[in-house]
C-alpha cells in the first residue's frame, strides 16, 4: 500500500493534482488502510481506463503477492504515462 500512495501521490505533483481536479477527494491521503485501498480500486478504472484484477477483499487476504505485485507495476507505469 505504500508503493500505491508514493505512486499516486508522492511521485508527480501533476498528477497528484490531476486526480483531485478529477473527483479523487483530497482526504484519501488520510484514510486507514482499507478505505484507502476501496478508493484506489474504484479510482483506477475512472481515472485510467484500467481495472484491477483484484477485489477489496483479495488486496487483504494472506495470497495473491503476484496479483499485488501486478497492480502495483501497472499503477506504476499508469502515472509514468
């Protein structure tokens, strides 16, 4: 989840602001762990046409590491583009 918040919100300010002007709410920053996540995965395919092949509730399960993984590189290379 860290890797999500650094890429999303820490890497480029300008995309930082781009997701707010979007209707990403500037609170999402502060939310727990599970809130965070819930935004994120229901932002990705507003803002960038892409959906996660992963749910809520799979993200905090013990397993899925390559599907995490998968989405973190992808949501990586979203923001880069």
């Amino acid at each position: 989840m860290k890797i999500m918040h650094y890429a999303l919100f820490g890497v480029s300010g300008a995309v930082k602001n781009w997701m707010f002007e979007n209707g990403t709410d500037p609170d999402v920053v502060a939310l727990s762990d599970y809130k965070f996540m819930k935004v994120i995965l229901h932002m990705l395919p507003t803002l960038f046409n892409y959906r996660p092949n992963i749910t809520i509730d799979q993200f905090f399960k013990y397993g899925y590491a390559e599907t995490k993984m998968l989405l973190c590189t992808d949501t990586i290379n979203l923001v880069k583009a």
